[in-house]
C-alpha cells in the first residue's frame, strides 16, 4: 500500500454491527462528517455507539458484503454532545446503565457526564435510582473499559493479542504502558501469559538488545513455563540452556549468565538429582519438596487396628451387598492401620467396592471423612457410586480471589486445615504436583489419606504425575487391584480396556456386546456416521437419549476433530430456529440449547442454584453445561450446569467450547453412558496406547468406535507416553525431601 491510497474518515459511530472480543476485531457503521454513512471494519477494541473515530485506511469492495473502509489506524474520540453522550452510554458500554438511567444522568450532568463518570463517579448518586455504591461500580467499570481500550489499541499496533491486554490491564492499572516501557517481558510472567514470540518482537522493536539481560532471564523463565504444560517439573540445565539459546539465537555461555543472577535473585531453584544438575521455577521445587516430605510423614504412620475390625469388615461387606475378594479384605484392612493407602487397578477390579467399604469402615470406627476428585464430572459420579456428598478438590479447599491482586488462592491451608479425620481422593491420575500440594497443606497431621486412582489412564494437564511417581517408588502403603470380577468380565468394554492396556489388540468383531467398531472409508463417512449414531440410530433403536451420548476424538484440528465435529452435531442435534438466539465468537456461534464446556478455572465467576436458594464462586475447567439463555442487549450468555446458573459477558466466551464433541483429555474424570470414539487420523502424540485406554473407560454401557481398524492397531502399538522431568519417585526412594 502507498501513501496516496491511503484515506482518512471521520464520524460518529451509530452501530457496531459486529465485535470479536477474543481479536479485537470489529465491524461498524460510521456517521462521517459529510452526512454519508461507512462501513468501517478493522481491529477496532471494545467500539461504542456515540464515540467519534478518526479512522486511516483504504477502500475495499467485499465480495459479499460490499464497500467497506478497512481501518489501518485510527484516533478515538470520546462524545461530546449531549445526544451522542446518551447513545454511548445506552449501548451498555457500563454494565447496569441502559437508555433510561443514560438519559437521567445526562440530564442531570450534561456534556460534563463523562468527566464526572471518570473523576466524581461518586456524584452518580444524586441521580434519582442510583446509590453510591452503583455510583463507584459505574466509575470503576468506564475507567477500567477506558484504560483497557487505550492499552488494547497499543498492543494491537504492536502486534500483540487484545485479550493479553486484559489481563495486563487487570493486573497493573494505570501504570501499565509505562512498567511495559521499563521491561516489556513482564508479559510472559505467569497469569499474563504473554505469547514469547509476539513479546520478544515487541521488545526489541522498543529498543531491547538481543543479549540484553531482561531478555535473556525472561527467555530461561520462559522455556521452564512453557515445559510445564509438557508436564515438566524441572528441566535439566543443559537442555534449559541449549533450548534457550537456540529460543533467543544467543550462545549458551550468555544463557549461563542469565541462569547464575536467576539462581541469585532466588527466582530459579538448582539442585542435582541422580547426579545431574537440574533447574526448577521455585513453586514447582517447594511443591515437590513438601508433597515428599508429607507423604513419608504419612507412611511411617502406624496404627492399631480396631479390635472388633473382622466384624466391621463383614458389615460393610453386608451393607454393600457383595463378598470381598481377598484382594479387596486386604486392602479395606490395610486402611484400618494406615494413615495413607494408594489403591489402584483397572476397570472391574473393584476399586468403587473399596472406597464404598473403607467408607462403611470409617462410619463404624467413628471417623469423619470428606469425598474429593479433580473435576465436577468426577466428583459427581463418587457421589453417584458412594451415595454421600463429594466435591472436586478446588471447592473443598475453598477458592477465592485476592481484591489486591487479583490472583486465586485456597482459602483451606495450614492455618485453616480441613474439618475431618480422612480424607479419600478418586481419579488421582488428573491430579498434578502442584494442586496436590495445596491439598496436602490444608490435611492436618494425625489425619488418614486415601488415593485412588489408575496411572495407566493419561497424566494430568499440569506438571508432575505424582500418582504414578508414588505408586512406582515402591515405598508408600498401595495396593494394586489385578482381578476382574465375573460381572465386569461380561463386558466387551471392561475387558478390551485391559486388553488394550495389555498391548494387545481390542476384539472387534463381536457385535453382541457392549463394544462396536464401524469401519469407514473416508473422512465424510466418519462424520455422517457419528452424526447419524447421535441424531437417531442410538435414541430411535437403543433407547439412548442424545444427552447421554458423548462423542470423544484424540485430537481437535483434523476433518474429524472435534472442532469440525462440534459444528456438525450442533446442526444435527440443535439446529437453527428463529426461537433460538445465537452469538457468534471465533470460528463458532453459540446457540440456546447448546452442550457447553468451561475450558479454565474462573474462581470468581458468581453462580447461583436454579431455585434460587443458594449463590456461590466459581466454575472450573471440565464442567459441563447447557446453554440456558442469550441476552444480546446485555451481552449475557447463561450456562447452567447441573443445578447452577452462570451468567457469562460476551468478552468471557474465551472461557467456553462447545462440547457436542470433546478430545479424550478433556474427558478424563468422567464417565457416560455412551461414547463413540473417532479413530481416524492424529499424530503420533495422540495416536497412543494411554488415549484409547482412557477413551475405552470412560463408557458405562456403550462404546463405539468409528474410522479404521489400522488406527486402532497404531494406538494399542504406541505405549511411548512422553516422558516427564519430576523428581517425585526419587525423592521419596531417597527419603530426603
């Protein structure tokens, strides 16, 4: 483009036909100066109706849509005439300001309105249905939309994501720009986030020098973040150092600097495990040390049995309605005289009957225990096969969010501890180092712990897999479930789990069971299939109802992924209907009806039950919920999971994914009473033994897998789980934290 194509517009907006909160990217309708409306389109933050742009750019002919003006950059202008200061504040820029209350305050204020909302917010109240505390939430609210707008168009300029300018924002205020100019690799701190690449271009385009300091210790902290999510808990110092000069094109004697003044300001941790010098983020040391040293504290525990404990065990055996295997005697015994006990074992082995009879056990010994696991699924389904109250790990530890800050934590610690005797934890395969960790500050000494879990299953998303790292130290109290009892052996399900577990390939030719495979030849048949399966076949001649059926894949981006999939079910299993609201976010529109899922932990989102008796905080990733409502005048999306209501604004749609289909990860924790399984493509990450076991178990009834048969064979043949840096297994072996 040339200086000469370049035009200027000028004008009042008078609607915003379309906004993306997640980009920033906006369609509008300008009023210019001349009298003639524009269509302006561009990356345009949180646009109002009544403010004034002036907009640099060049004309384009859209093939569908028309003459549009395509922004370059542009100047915002805040209203300053009475009837346009009205139009502002009606398009709800403010939250709980609409026409009505507009027009009240501008009659009272005039073209002052919008210097007394930033500077006197508190005067709000002389208007007639305001108190003083709506007055102050009005300010706070324009200045934070004003400051975040102006930070939002910065980094857009540089090139940087809208909604990392969010939570910058959120984080330092005010003074954002100017700390951002003093070092802007505060973006890829923890909470923010920031995208290194983006980050790093910005950073040198404001001056910083490749080897400059700042640049080098935020690129080491940078590659130890992001090996996190690889489930990392340290990394050793020779590949901490060639991967972050190769990450900063730097030779690695300037990495080693940047390493010793990390390890003297205390923000990097080094010790040697098994002879090698290794590097931890200093969280991730002080949780391992700590989980080490209370679970040996819980091992070398002792206790005496109760005397009467033979007739305890054959009441709890009497009240469950089964004959305990000898396996299981043992490990319900073992649970009388212990103070930690792993259990663990495959699908059917009867790891539900232990917890049930250490629960019966527990009663008759007098013992207060409370019910725990990592998801809401898994929370709700022990409460489903234990009959008492359990919650996930997050709401028994109590989170909350710190006004100052912003940042979460848990409210349950060593100064608060948890109110019971024994504390029993299914699905321990999610749980990473670190939330086990918090857990294990808020148990008080003298108390019981019982895990249980299967390390066969895929590791947790977070760093660490102290499940396994506990079970495979070989010094903590366990017991290990190996046989499968005759009723689980009468299912397809239960025993190709064990023989995919086993290496070995699934039987898929009995058609009789519990257990289908329906070859396809391509990628459309696939997805006909499984549309067809949900829509009809299963409901129409199985009796299964289509919220009951959850379609699973490895991976999200392929033809067959769920991304394509979720739009697929959406028009088959809720279509369009003039009686169904929508909202488009990203690539997908949201529709009344829709099955949803929260992607990250939101701990100070407000819920309240659906009959109103009860409010609380927070929704945590993996919960599932219905699109209960739209509100496009309010910008509200209303999800309802189980019994409880969240009202979502437009700009949180980041924190849903539309759930008709989820990958196998997501699903973890969670049983249903049908799944349907894509076995089509994925990369070899995801094409392994551990998925297609973790898919497998998570059906209740029915499984069904759908694609070709070689995929299958590459999944059960592929047993190379990818190896992660923790240092659990040792330290306990080693008995030093």
């Amino acid at each position: 483009m040339t200086e000469r194509e370049l035009e200027i517009l000028q004008g009042t907006i008078c609607a915003v036909v379309y906004q993306n909160y997640d980009n920033g990217y906006a369609v509008l309708k300008l009023k210019c100066q001349d009298g003639q409306t524009a269509t302006v389109v561009g990356i345009i933050p949180l646009p109002a109706v009544g403010e004034g742009l002036m907009v640099t750019g060049r004309w384009n002919a859209h093939q569908n849509y028309g003459r549009q003006f395509e922004a370059e950059f542009l100047e915002r202008v805040l209203p300053q005439k009475e009837p346009d200061i009205i139009r502002y504040l009606s398009s709800r820029i403010i939250k709980g300001i609409g026409p009505k209350i507009a027009t009240r305050i501008v009659e009272k204020f005039g073209a002052k309105t919008l210097e007394i909302l930033e500077r006197e917010p508190v005067r709000l109240a002389e208007v007639t249905g305001i108190s003083k505390e709506k007055a102050l939430a009005f300010g706070e609210e324009f200045r934070l939309r004003v400051g975040m707008r102006q930070l939002m168009e910065f980094f857009t300029f540089h090139h940087l994501p809208p909604e990392l300018a969010v939570r910058t924002y959120k984080r330092f205020g005010e003074q954002a720009m100017e700390m951002l100019y003093e070092n802007p690799y505060l973006l890829t701190e923890e909470g923010l986030d920031g995208p290194f690449e983006a980050v790093d271009q910005f950073a040198i385009a404001l001056g910083i020098c490749g080897d400059d300091p700042r640049r080098v210790e935020a690129g080491i902290l940078f590659e130890l973040y992001y090996n996190l999510n690889a489930g990392h808990s340290f990394l050793p110092e020779d590949k901490l150092v060639a991967a972050t000069a190769y990450l900063l094109t730097l030779d690695e004697s300037v990495i080693i600097s940047g390493v010793r003044r990390l390890l003297s300001d205390q923000r990097l941790v080094q010790c040697r495990l098994a002879g090698i010098i290794v590097d931890y983020l200093p969280e991730l040391f002080r949780a391992e040390v700590y989980v080490t040293r209370r679970l040996l504290e819980f091992a070398q525990t002792q206790r005496a049995e109760p005397k009467l404990l033979g007739s305890m065990l054959r009441r709890a055996a009497g009240e469950s309605g089964v004959e305990y295997s000898a396996q299981q005697t043992d490990a319900i015994r073992c649970a009388a005289g212990s103070s930690l006990l792993l259990v663990t074992g495959g699908p059917g082995t009867g790891k539900t009957t232990i917890v049930n009879g250490i629960l019966s056990l527990y009663r008759q010994m007098g013992l207060k225990c409370v019910l725990a696991a990592p998801t809401g699924r898994a929370a709700k389904r022990l409460t489903e096969v234990t009959g008492k109250e359990a919650s996930t790990i997050h709401r028994l530890l109590e989170t909350s969010i710190d006004p100052g800050s912003g940042d979460m934590f848990f409210v349950k610690g060593e100064n608060d501890p948890l109110d019971a005797d024994a504390i029993i934890v299914d699905e321990m395969s999610m749980v990473d180092v670190l939330l086990l960790y918090h857990l294990l500050k808020a148990v008080p000494q003298g108390r019981r712990l019982i895990l249980v879990g299967d390390p066969d299953q895929l590791p947790p998303v977070g760093p660490g897999f102290p499940f396994s790292d506990m079970l495979r130290s070989g010094v903590l109290p366990a017991v290990r479930l190996t046989e499968i009892f005759r009723q689980a052996q009468e299912s397809l399900i239960v025993m190709n789990a064990h023989r995919v577990n086993q290496g070995e390939m699934p039987n898929l030719r009995d058609r009789k069971s519990d257990f289908f495979f329906l070859p396809c030849r391509s990628e459309q048949e696939v997805n006909q299939t499984i549309c067809d399966l949900c829509a009809h076949r299963l409901p129409q001649n199985m009796g299964i109802p289509q919220e009951q059926i959850q379609v699973l894949a490895p991976n999200r981006k392929s033809n067959v992924g769920t991304i394509a999939l979720n739009k697929l079910l959406q028009n088959a299993l809720n279509p369009q209907s003039p009686e169904k609201k929508e909202r488009q976010f990203g690539e997908f529109s949201f529709r009344e009806g829709d099955r949803v899922m929260q992607i990250r932990n939101n701990y100070d989102i407000m819920w309240k039950k659906c009959d109103g008796t009860a409010v609380g905080n927070g929704v945590f990733n993996g919960d599932i919920g219905i699109v209960h409502s739209i509100d496009t005048a309010m910008e509200q999306l209303r999800v309802v999971f189980d019994d409880r209501l969240v009202e979502y604004d437009f700009k949180q749609l980041n924190e849903l994914e539309p759930a008709f289909a989820m990958t196998v990860h997501k699903s973890q924790g969670s049983e249903y009473p049908a799944v349907i399984l894509s076995v089509w493509n994925g990369s070899a990450m995801l094409l392994n033994r551990s998925v297609l076991y973790t898919a497998i178990t998570r059906a209740r009834q029915l499984l069904i897998l759908v694609g070709r048969e070689e995929v299958v064979s590459t999944m059960v043949q592929n047993a190379k789980v990818g190896r992660r840096y923790t240092g659990l297994k040792l330290r306990l072996q080693e008995k030093y934290p």
